[in-house]
C-alpha cells in the first residue's frame, strides 16, 4: 500500500530528508529543527494558508537517522496525518504557558544525545518562528545538548531543485505567463493604477494561481520611481511605463518574474533601457555556467548593461526562487554563492534611464549542466505598447 503523501510522492521527502541527513553529517550535527513554513512544506508535504496566523508555532525535527518528527499544534494533526511522516505529537495550542516547548524538549532529548548538536538555521534570510522567550527556555530544557548553526545543511540541500520541484515552479510560471498576456485587456490609459492591480490578481488566480502572494511594480511618466509600493488611484496617462511584478504560487511554488509595458508609443530613452535589459538578460542566458558565483552573474549583467551605455540600478540584479518568493542566493558583488546545476534563479537587470526614474526586467531560470533554460516565457525584445 503506497504511503500517504501530498503534493510529492513520498520518495521526493524521502529523497530529500537523506539529502538533508548526509549535509548535517558534514557538519556534525545530531538533528535538525525547523520552524518555518517553507522548511516545514520542504520536508513533510504540510501546506496551508494557515501559516498567516502568527498564533501558533510549529516544529520538525528531522534527526540524523530516521523519518522526520512533527511537534505541531493540534489544529494541524488531520492535516499532516495527510501527509508522508508518521511520527506527529501534538499540543493543544496556543497554551500561553507551555506553548509546546515541555513536548518539543522531550522530543528533542529523545532523539538526540547528551552531548549532541541541534542545528537551526541561523544565517541571511532565515528566522526563527517561535517566541524568543520560549526558545531561551527551550535552551535551558535540553542542556547539555547544544544548539549550532545548521544554515548551510538546510541551504545547500534546498539551494538545488528536484525535477518534480522545476515543473512545480514551471507551471507557475506558467499561470504568470497567461496572466501577463491579458494585460492590455484591462489596463491603459485613463486607468488607475490600484485597479490594474486588482485585475492582475484576478486574471493569475483565473489562469491557475492557488493564491497571489505578491503583487508589486510600478507606473510612470517614461519609467517609474521605485517596484514596492502600493498602487495608488492615479490613472494610467499616455507615455507612462507599467511594471508589473507577481509572486504567484501554485501548489506550493513561486514564480517571480515581471513585464513591462508603455502606455502609448514608447520614447525613445525607454526603448533603449528595454533593449539594454533585453541585452544584457541575452548576455548571461548566453554565458551563466555552473561553477560560476553569485557575484560573477551580477558582473555578467552589470557590464552587459554598461556596453549598451546604461547605467545599472541599485541594489541586487537576481536571486534565488521556489518555496519562498526569494530565496538565497542573491546576485550581488559580494555574494560568493556557488551557483550550480538544479538551482533555480531570476535574472533581474535594472538600469537608471534618468534621475528617479528606471527600468527593471525579470525572467525566471534553472541553471543546467551547458547553462540556464528559461521557465517564464522571454518577455519581447521591444518594449510591448498599449495603444487602446
């Protein structure tokens, strides 16, 4: 009788807690705890938009032999029990004195020796889901045993995808792509920013979006400001450039990707930001290598942008993408991340076409053995018009 598993067939978990298992022997560490919803989804199957209550914390406990334990609140057992591990203990949650922490100190003593090492994640873009509080008495229970930092055995494991996750990420994608297609129904000019928005997040959720978790871009006069505001009621006006950005999920999985569109015929200046960006995106679909780090992606970029005499945005040009809208690494000078086969990126150039006002481009990539497959459709190479 096969396991019960959701989402994978419990060999992908299975595949992925050995994975897990090998990277915390390089790193001496007797057991791993996890505590956010991505690293919970990761190695259990478990997903659900319950995760916006921040009421309640949630545990996994992979050990270094052995399935996965869950130490979770009760609301959640029908819903794990669904899943691939068999080992879920439960409290009765929120206790505002013993919040799970008693149960997950025995689970942990448990599974690990007096003198073992508990690895949590502890470097960039990771948090710990439970009080501070709790967690300092959490400490206290399990001494002597020690927590370490288990950063690199969970990144370096999640950093590569499986193929079951590429087509995960593929399809949402591809909600994205349909998404943008329909556009120029519903937006230009004499339209306000605010319902364009909401009518992109229709539209994703029409094409196959489980939920939209992100929308952002932007809306200007020959380019825009900044990509994270909120939209504003301010209508579309001929000559304005439209930016928009999603982070639609499907079964678990973002995309991350944007377009760009003008609103009447383009000027000239924004047609020769978009081809620098087309260009340069062109340079590192040409030449990204497995072997390469973070920050030689990020030179790739910034000197392709610098031959089509633009100058480079602000801040990072890509990340990484998957369970979570960004994940590690991030395409910096700095960022000495080695990028290999099976990792999953976006390329994300920005030039500055004048004071206050730019230009970004996004696709979305896995990076092969001879070099990056795009997974979002590549975005035209002259600036898409909106003339209605």
């Amino acid at each position: 009788m096969p396991e019960k598993s959701l989402i994978f067939p419990s060999g992908e978990y299975r595949g992925r807690i050995r994975a897990l298992q090998r990277e915390m022997a390089r790193h001496d560490l007797d057991a791993l705890l996890l505590t956010t919803p991505a690293d919970v989804f990761y190695t259990t199957g478990f997903l659900t938009r319950f995760w916006e209550s921040p009421a309640r914390p949630w545990f996994v406990v992979v050990p270094a032999q052995g399935d996965p334990v869950a130490v979770i609140p009760s609301i959640g057992a029908e819903l794990m029990g669904r899943c691939w591990i068999s080992d879920v203990r439960t409290w009765n949650a929120p206790d505002p004195v013993d919040d799970g922490v008693s149960l997950l100190a025995d689970t942990l003593t448990g599974l690990v020796p007096a003198s073992g090492r508990i690895g949590i994640p502890m470097g960039l873009e990771s948090h710990l889901r439970m009080p501070v509080a709790d967690f300092l008495r959490l400490q206290e229970m399990i001494t002597p045993r020690r927590i370490a930092d288990g950063t690199a055995a969970v990144y370096r494991v999640r950093e590569i995808k499986s193929e079951a996750e590429i087509a995960k990420i593929r399809a949402s994608c591809a909600v994205a792509d349909a998404a943008f297609e329909r556009v120029p129904e519903f937006a230009g000019q004499g339209v306000p920013l605010a319902r364009v928005f909401r009518d992109f997040q229709v539209a994703l959720l029409q094409e196959g979006a489980d939920w939209v978790s992100y929308v952002a871009g932007g809306a200007g006069p020959g380019g825009y400001g900044d990509v994270i505001s909120p939209a504003d009621e301010r209508p579309l006006q001929t000559g304005d450039v439209l930016m928009l950005d999603t982070g639609a999920v499907r079964e678990g999985y973002f995309c991350d990707f944007d377009r760009n569109f003008s609103i009447g015929r383009a000027t000239d200046d924004v047609r020769r930001a978009h081809a620098a960006l087309f260009a340069a995106t062109d340079a590192a679909l040409a030449s990204l290598r497995p072997g390469m780090l973070a920050r030689d992606l990020h030179r790739i970029l910034s000197e392709a942008l610098a031959r089509q005499g633009t100058k480079t945005g602000g801040g990072r040009l890509g990340h990484g993408l998957g369970l979570t809208l960004t994940e590690w690494p991030s395409v910096t000078p700095l960022d000495a991340t080695e990028l290999r086969e099976g990792m999953v990126l976006t390329l994300e150039p920005g030039v500055e076409i004048a004071p206050g006002r730019i230009l970004v481009h996004e696709e979305n990539i896995v990076l092969r053995a001879d070099g990056p497959e795009l997974l979002s459709c590549r975005a035209p190479a002259e600036m898409p018009e909106i003339l209605g």
